[in-house]
C-alpha cells in the first residue's frame, strides 16, 4: 500500500514543499518541512495534525522552501523532536545557517499568534480595544543555541548509503523499511531519496538539476559526474512510483549551456561597473550563493593581474547575517562537491595552481577554492551602511560595487536595505536570478521580487540593448521611476495588557501540552533539561492507547477555547490521572473504567544531562584560586563591568588581549585587538572611518539590539521611486523542459506524481508524460502508466499494482527449495500443494472450549485497557478464525510429482544490459559493435536486441561479413553469456 498527499506546494504558487508518504502497515514519511516568505502559520495546519502519526522525517535541501518550517515545528509542536529526521551533511550544516539568519533577519519568521487564539485563553486581551488586524502578539522564536541543537537531532547520511531508520516512539514498526539518499545537484548536499518498503520502490525527486555546474555535479540519474552513462543507474530505475517537481517543465535550457550563462551574468556585472553603478544580486544565504560567490570570486582572481580589466574598479561584497559560519562549513565539505572543484582544491595542497592558460605558480595563503581573496563578508547592518556611505575612490568619487545580498525573496534581510539605498540611481543594476510567480493574495504577501519580475517581464518602460563580450544583446529593463512600496517589520516589547494577555497564553498552552503529553516535557518549557527529559520519557503505549494521545493532540483548540472560558482553570477531568501529581492532597483515583495512560500511575524519570563522555562539566567548579576569588570579588571590585558576559573557567580567542590586571577577555568596552583578518582568515579589515586602507573592522561598528523577550511586530511601509535597471539571468539550477521529458522515460516507472509547480505547468508536464510514456511502452491498454497530479491535502492511491498473498510454508518444502540471487533478492520456483491450515498441538490440548473461552473474553475486552508493553500477551490471545486465516503450502503427493516437473518450465529472470554483454564478448575474444537503435552485432553474424518489454532477441545468418562461413559457433557462445548474465530458476 502507498498512499500520497501533499501537504504543500503542489499545484500552488506557495514555493513550500511538504509531502506525506503513507506505507503499508501505518508508516508516515514526512519528506521536507518547507515554508514560504509569508511566514503564515496556518499553512502549518495540516502539518501539525499529522505529527502525532510521523514515523521518520527526510530533508531534501537547505532551502527556504525545503526547511524553513523546521525550527519552528521543533519548537512549537511537542511530538516533533522525538520524531528521527535524516538528511545529508551539508543539508544539516548549511540548514542550520539559513534558518539562524532567517530569525536574525526577519521578525515574521517567529509567526503571529492568531487574534482567536489570544481572545479564547486571555482574559485580558478583551481589554485591549484593538481590532484583530491591529494586534501582532509573536511567538517566541527559537534562539541560535535552540536552533543548534534542533539540527543536532538530525541523522547524517552519505550518498548511496542504504539506511534503515528507526521509527518514533509513537510509530509502528517500518518492517525492513530502506531509505537512500543519492546526489540531486541543485544545491550542496540536494537529496534525491529512494525507499524501498515491501514491494513499494518509491523515488523522491523535487527540484533536481541535470546539469553539471561549478561547483556542483549533475543529478545522479545517470551516474553522476563523469559516469557518462547512457541508462539510469539500476537503483532509480522502474520504480513503482515517482514522485517529480513539475517546477520548470516550461523553461527552455538557454543554448550554450553554463559557460554562456556565466559570461552574461559577468558581462552584465561590467556593463553595470563601467557606468560607476552598484550591482545587487539577491539570493539565499546557504544554497545558491555559493554557486554565485564561488564564479564571482575565480571571475576577479582571473582579472587581477589585468589593469584594463573592469573588476579592477570595483569591490565584491557578500552580505547576510551568518555568511561566515556558512563560508567555514563550505570550506569542510569540498567532497560533496564537483570533481573539479576537489581537483582544485589538490592541487593548491600541492603547492601548484594548475589553472588553464596560465604557468605554475607557489602555493599562495588562501587560494583555496573558497578562501576568498576578493570577496568580502559582511553580518551588519552598520557594515552594509558602511560600504554604501563610505566606499569611495582615491578621488572622492563613489566606488562601483557588486553585492550579493540575502534574501532572494527582496523581502527581509540585507537586500531590502540596499535596494531602498540604490532604487533612485539609473546607473544601478538589480540582476534577478529566479523566475518568480505571482501570489493570488495582493498586498504584504505579494513580494518586492516578484514585482520587480513583473516589471522586467511587462518592459513597460523600455529595454537597453547592450553588446555583450560575446556578441549576445544584453536586454535590461528600465524601472521608469515607479513607485515601489516597502513594507518593514520590527520587533518592539511587550507591555502592559499585551504582556499580560500573552503570559496568560503560555501558561495556558504549557498546560494543555503537559496534558497532552503527560510526563515529557512542552515546547514552551524553560528548563534547560526539556531536551533530555524527552528522550528519557518511555514510548511502550499500546495502539489504542495512541488513538487516544492522537485525538487528543487534535483537539488542543477546542481544550484551549474550554481553558479560556475557565479562566485559567482545569478541572480534575481536565487533568485526568495528573491530579495525583498537579493537586496537593491527592493521593488516590479512581482508574475503573479507564484504559491507556489513565490507568498508569504518572511516573516522571528525569535522568542527569550527560554527552558521550559522561556527566557534563560544569566549568566553574574548576576554577583556579586567583579567578575564584575574582569571581567572589567582581561586584564590590569591578562595579558590574563584566556583568554581561560570563567568562569565568572559558578558552580564550587566541585573538583575544588579556591585560595584566585582569586575566578575563576584554568585552564591548575593550575591543580585541585584530590581527588584520576577518573570519575568512585572508581578508584585511576596513575601519570604521572609510576605506583608506582598503580593510573593514566590522568589530568597530556597533550594530542593532534586538528585542529579547515577549515582543509584536510593528508593521511600517515606505513607497521608494526606482529607476534603476533589470536584468535577469537564470542561476536556479533546475531542471527544464528537455531534462524532464528525456529523463522520465528512461527511468520507467509504473506511476507517476508530478508536484511542486503551478497548476499551467503541472498540467502540461502530466500531458507530456502521458504521450512519452504511452509511446515507450507501445500503446494503452492495461500497461498504460498512471500519471496524478494531486492538490494540497489531496490523497492519492499509487500502490503498486501487484497481487500477493502470505502463506506458510511447511518444513520439508524449505528444505527442497533452492534459491538464486537477484539484484539482492531470493527467487526461487516451487510446485505444492495448498492446503488449510491444521491446528497446533496446544491448541489442540485447549479443546474448543477453551477457544471459545478465549474469543468471549477478547470480545469482552475490545474496549478495554491495554497496558503498555502488553503487545506480546495481545498477539497470543488472537482468536481462533484468525489463527487459521493463513494457508499452508505442502509438498506435492508422489502421485502429483512426476506430472507436474514435465509441465513446469525454467525462468530466466534479471536485466542484461547490451553495454555489458558487449563487453563480457570482447573479453572472450569476439568482436561487438552497435549498429543501429539498440541492435549489438557480434562477429559481424549475430544481432542482439532489447525490445520495450524486456525481451532478447539473438538472430544469426551463419555467414560473417566476409562472406565466409564461422569456424566457431558464434550463435551458442553468445547465447551462453546471455544465461550466465541471468538467474536461472528451474521449474520443478
């Protein structure tokens, strides 16, 4: 059984991924916990109610759109965390960046607590006097210490590494379930997955790139980079299933491939750079930016020794609030990338850059592929102030500038901020680098970006055609001095009855998941021990018991509405068997009548917090006597100088200044001294006051105190005048029209489920599929593949169309069989009898009184308890019509045995590939070549062919092309390799 539903993203323009894949048994696969730039929780719904359900969770990429919802559902949603999630390491690593920097960035990324939600649970929020739209109360949003360690939770896999995951606590068991995770291009780590389940081969592939790029390899469909192949490589192909992203099945591939996008992105960049104009590329903080800083990066190195050259003139700059720690990860994972990249990076290990057209050279300090030389970081505000204002020439004159900013969306982060400096300058570029879709909904959720792309696309105002270094026309469109409205969103405190209404909230939220979850801990809980705590919380509660917590967990809004009504109250029906632990007094309840958790008494384990090493160290019992003392001493000695950061037992920066009257690091009031690097490492530092020495202390500039605590978000819009130029070049590294329609054919899968894209293309696409796999297979009928195209919350039956029935199988008809191994299989052919089945000797020594018994007693007991752990006792007291539900397969009479062995003939099962027969017959000494489509002629007189259905033909004539008979019998030789290539399976 595999049932699929959408829970976002398909057939919508929301960009948000998430899937839901429903196996045989009751498994959950969660693909992707994607989100969108509206930040609007209610498209978490479906999500939410799924959770209690998930058996494992799998991230595909470290994009917006792929996990962006993740930290939030950690935090927000109880059940999440215990749930195991997989992805590759780079997901992990450039996932943890993206999502710190989206919580820096943006204050909508903590989401709005819905006004029905405050008015049902707060007393005091009636008081306001505020309209719904007025108030914007935030949850609050996981810190970059919780944000850690949600993506520390996460499984790392490697690619082609079969894995089988271990299911949640609250998940039946995966039976054998495999997942696998192969190379999808697109971005560092990008995920196709494969999971095998019983019958069911299942292909997971959303947003794959074909294409080879700089630093990223094609998608593993064909073996990746440098395999060459011709075929899809035997794991992805003829699944039962695909599941494909119809994203971008109408783009053409611009001809030339990556080396004319490359050259139009850079002759952009100079036309710009000519002109003394800034340059703003906006992009993500984690994914495709390192496509982009690594070609602009070689594009300067290359024109460095150049004095014509036009980057001479100008600065490169990448912007975002946690881009180093996403540089330093990039640095560490080079074998995720090309065979080019890595190439390079060995060769200036080895002292030498063997760059093309260019002599051996000493190994000089960060060459390295991502040790930038040219590109500068900046993760302040102050910083991108800065080099707006105060990056300037010898003369005075403003220094031409090309910045890579996040985010993509114009919608939050750096970019905006730039745009709002650069709109009224004609001489100014902004190149997009994504096609963008409209939202249905107008207004704050429309997008800068995607206006900017209905501008470029409308060119309402005119185009200026410049010649590129190639001769191709550069089209970019005028802005015409629109109007252009900003909307900017702060983080402001809470006060006064807002505070009040919101603290009533959270006491009211925490009681309902402690509820909910009795004996674990609550998003919303402030002890530094929830985490651990929760792993130690026994998951041994019985199917029905589940049913329970899951009905439960989908009610949470009516219990908050009967919470608020009560005033903050719960009555002793409420807290159910938590009253022996919530009321003082309490020491008895009744449990006649209950079942699941209410007939357990709550037992609560909290167990010490410990790492791989033992229990964790608490620095400041080691103390040395000297710092003790300080330590005793540092109010009355220092006034509370150092009451804001805590240092005491810590490692030192080795760039950190210790003076002799205080061996503690200096803080804000005494700057460290800088060795002349940022956190690059090969990078000079630019002062405070301009650019005179060409270096920037980002240290020296004193950025934004952000809102700690219970805070809303103060919505304020600017309508700014632009007048700078468009351009577009395609950077999205994705498939288009020609991958999908060459590669879905030859991956031949069974069914087809086409997600991720607008209704127009998904549409289209399904039609293609339908004509290309209709003619592969020749024609309709019963083996026409099925292709859905399913909308959100849509469930769709894809099972695999076979029949199976489970039988057992006596003693000595396992000792006859034989078995042949098939692609990691056991096959074999067998001839018995079938037969019911008898009963067993104790069921026997019971009589049919005791079964009667005992089928009156479970009939009795349906509605009854079940204790946890009592899975073993439920499986022995199954009743007898189910016992002898499942046949037996016996050996076959004397009589029947010779009968049957002349009728039944051998199998030859498996998948010989006519590249690999050819090269089995050239190493016996037999010559073999392709001629034709798909024809191998061998010794010039025999013809192999594969037809659509699997089938071999071999066809001879006897005579070679000289015209002379064979004096060996080329026919059988090559029949003979056949057979060996496949298993054989004897009938009898």
């Amino acid at each position: 059984m595999f049932n699929f539903t959408p829970l976002a993203g398909a057939q919508s323009e929301s960009s948000a991924s998430q899937s839901l894949l429903e196996l045989d048994g009751g498994v959950k696969v969660l693909i992707d916990v994607g989100w969108d730039e509206t930040f609007d929780v209610e498209k978490l719904r479906n999500l939410e109610k799924h959770v209690p359900t998930i058996s494992i969770v799998l991230l595909t990429h470290a994009t917006v759109a792929h996990l962006a919802a993740y930290a939030h559902c950690c935090k927000h949603f109880p059940l999440f965390t215990r749930i195991p999630i997989y992805a590759t390491t780079p997901v992990i690593s450039l996932g943890r960046t993206l999502l710190q920097d989206l919580y820096a960035s943006t204050p909508l990324a903590s989401t709005i607590i819905p006004s029905s939600l405050l008015s049902e649970t707060a007393y005091s929020y009636s008081k306001l006097g505020t309209g719904e739209d007025d108030s914007h109360i935030l949850l609050q949003s996981p810190t970059h210490e919780e944000i850690a360690n949600y993506f520390s939770l996460i499984h790392p896999l490697k690619y082609s590494q079969p894995h089988q995951p271990l299911p949640s606590p609250f998940s039946p068991p995966l039976n054998g379930l495999t997942i696998t995770a192969y190379n999808a291009g697109h971005t560092l780590g990008g995920t196709i997955w494969h999971i095998q389940h019983g019958l069911e081969s299942i292909v997971y592939a959303v947003d794959w790139n074909q294409a080879r790029e700089n630093i990223l390899a094609g998608a593993a469909w064909l073996g990746g980079a440098g395999a060459g192949g011709a075929e899809v490589i035997e794991q992805l192909r003829k699944p039962t299933a695909l599941i494909c992203s119809s994203k971008g099945a109408e783009r053409i591939a611009l001809a030339g491939g990556r080396t004319k996008r490359d050259e139009a992105l850079l002759d952009m960049i100079k036309s710009a750079i000519a002109k003394g104009g800034t340059v703003l590329i906006p992009t993500d903080s984690s994914a495709r930016v390192l496509e982009l800083a690594y070609l602009l990066e070689h594009a300067w190195r290359k024109d460095a020794s150049n004095p014509e050259s036009p980057f001479q003139n100008a600065n490169l700059y990448l912007c975002s609030k946690n881009i180093g720690a996403t540089m330093r990860y990039t640095r560490s994972m080079l074998e995720w990338m090309d065979d080019g990249i890595i190439r390079e990076f060995e060769a200036i290990a080895g002292g030498i850059d063997r760059q093309p057209n260019k002599p051996s050279e000493p190994r000089q300090a960060g060459a390295g592929p991502f040790d930038f030389k040219h590109v500068r970081l900046i993760e302040k505000k102050g910083g991108v102030s800065a080099i707006l204002n105060n990056d300037v020439t010898r003369d005075g004159k403003p220094m031409a500038k090309v910045i890579l900013a996040s985010d993509r969306s114009l919608d939050w982060g750096f970019s905006k901020d730039i745009l709002r400096k650069i709109a009224a300058d004609s001489r100014n570029l902004v190149i997009l680098t994504e096609k963008m879709s409209k939202l249905p909904d107008a207004g704050r959720s429309s997008g800068v970006s995607r206006m900017l792309w209905s501008w470029w696309d409308e060119r309402k105002d005119g185009v200026a055609l410049e010649q590129g270094s190639t001769g191709e026309s550069l089209e970019q469109v005028y802005g015409g001095g629109r109007e252009l409205t900003l909307t900017d969103v702060k983080r402001e405190a809470l006060e006064g009855n807002e505070l009040l209404s919101y603290q009533q909230w959270l006491a009211t939220q925490r009681q309902l998941q402690t509820i909910t979850q009795p004996g674990g801990p609550t998003a919303l809980d402030t002890s530094p021990d929830a985490v651990d705590d929760a792993s130690s919380v026994s998951s041994s509660d019985s199917e029905e018991s589940e049913t329970e917590q899951q009905g439960k967990a989908l009610n949470i809004s009516t219990a908050l509405g009967q919470a608020g009504r009560k005033k903050m109250g719960l009555s002793d029906e409420d807290l159910g068997i938590n009253i022996l632990l919530r009321r003082k007094g309490v020491h008895d309840y009744d449990v006649r009548g209950k079942k699941g958790r209410e007939k357990m008494f709550p037992l609560v384990i909290r167990r010490r917090r410990a790492d791989e090493f033992g229990d964790l160290i608490r620095p400041e019992e080691y103390l040395r006597a000297e710092e003790r003392e300080e330590a005793e001493g540092q109010d009355s000695r220092q006034s509370g100088k150092y009451d804001t950061q805590d240092t005491l037992g810590k490692k030192r920066r080795w760039d950190d200044v210790v003076t002799k009257a205080d061996r503690r690091p200096s803080n804000s009031t005494n700057k460290r001294q800088q060795t002349g690097f940022n956190d690059t490492g090969d990078i000079p530092a630019v002062n405070e006051g301009g650019f005179a020495n060409g270096a920037f202390d980002e240290d020296a500039i004193e950025d934004e105190v952000d809102v700690v605590g219970p805070a809303k978000a103060i919505f304020s819009t600017e309508s700014i005048t632009v007048n700078l130029r468009l351009a577009f070049v395609d950077f999205e590294g994705l498939h288009d029209k020609r991958s999908l329609h060459m590669l879905i054919p030859l991956i031949q899968p069974r069914k087809l489920i086409l997600v991720s894209g607008l209704k127009d293309e998904t549409l289209a696409l399904a039609l293609d599929c339908r004509r290309l796999l209709g003619a592969q297979i020749g024609g309709g009928g019963d083996k026409q593949v099925d292709v859905y195209t399913p909308e959100v919350g849509a469930t769709i039956d894809a099972s695999v169309d076979t029949n199976a029935w489970a039988v057992k199988l006596t003693h000595s008809l396992v000792k006859q069989l034989r078995w042949q191994k098939v692609k990691g299989l056991g096959i074999v052919t067998l001839s018995g009898r079938l037969a019911a089945a008898l009963p067993t000797s104790t069921e026997l020594i019971g009589g049919s009184e005791g079964n009667a018994n005992k089928k009156q007693k479970i009939e009795s007991d349906k509605d009854s308890e079940e204790v946890p752990g009592s899975e073993s006792k439920a499986l022995q007291t199954i009743p007898e019509p189910e016992k002898a539900s499942m046949p037996v397969l016996d050996t076959l009479p004397t009589s029947m045995a010779s009968a049957t062995r002349s009728v039944a003939q051998p199998l030859h099962v498996g998948d010989l590939r006519l590249a690999d027969l050819r090269k089995i017959m050239l190493s016996a000494g037999y010559t073999a070549e392709f001629r034709g489509e798909g024809t191998l002629l061998i010794d010039g007189c025999v013809a192999v062919r594969k037809l659509g259905t699997g089938a071999i033909e071999v066809e001879s004539a006897g005579i070679g092309q000289t015209g002379i008979p064979q004096q060996r019998n080329t026919f059988y030789a090559v029949k003979m390799k056949i057979y060996e290539g496949l298993a054989v399976v004897a009938g009898g």
